[in-house]
C-alpha cells in the first residue's frame, strides 16, 4: 500500500469515528454508534503503521495535512458547507508541508 493510500485511508477512517462519536454526543444518535465508530478509529491506527516512514512522529506530521485536506472534503459533501477560499489556501499549505515532511530526503541518523 503506498503512503499516499495509507493516509488517505486512514483519514476516511478517523473521521468517520470521530463522526460516529459527534453524532451519538451531539446529534442524539443511539450509543451503538459508538461501536462503528471505535472499530473505525482503530483501522485508523493501523493504516498509519503502513507508512513508509522511519519514525512514527514524522509520519504523524505529515498526516495532518491530509487529515486537514479530508477534513474540509467531509465539511463539503457530508455537512453542506461551502468552502472558502481560506479554507482552500489553508489546506494548499497544510499539504505542502505534508509533502515536504514525508518526501524530504533524510541524512541516516
């Protein structure tokens, strides 16, 4: 599985268990939501140990920026909102300093 999959994953996961957990908290949703929703975080977790990457902390890093990118793709299709262009920019940053953690060439410790 390459990184890119992996994270991608892994944000589609996250945030459809933090959802799982808003909707029973938030949206009156019955508790048995908690249940998809933990399996889905821990399918979360797992994705990111698929990453290319020689230390857990960098690989995290990086995956903010797509956590951020995903984030603001579910604010659009599940929630209705319209997106601005600050949030567009603020996701182009955030995705650049993804990219530059994770393929940045690396002198070996």
């Amino acid at each position: 599985m390459t990184t890119i999959a992996a994270y991608i994953g892994a944000a589609i996961a996250e945030i459809a268990g933090c959802f799982a957990f808003w909707a029973w908290l938030r949206l009156d949703k019955p508790a048995w939501w908690i249940l998809p929703g933990l399996a889905s975080l821990a399918l979360f977790a797992y994705l990111l140990t698929l990453v290319d990457s020689a230390a857990a902390g960098r690989a995290y890093a990086a995956y903010g920026g797509v956590y951020i990118a995903s984030s603001m793709v579910w604010l659009r299709l599940v929630e209705g909102v319209k997106l601005d262009r600050w949030d567009i920019i603020g996701v182009g940053v955030c995705l650049l300093g993804a990219a530059i953690i994770i393929v940045a060439p690396r002198t070996p410790a």
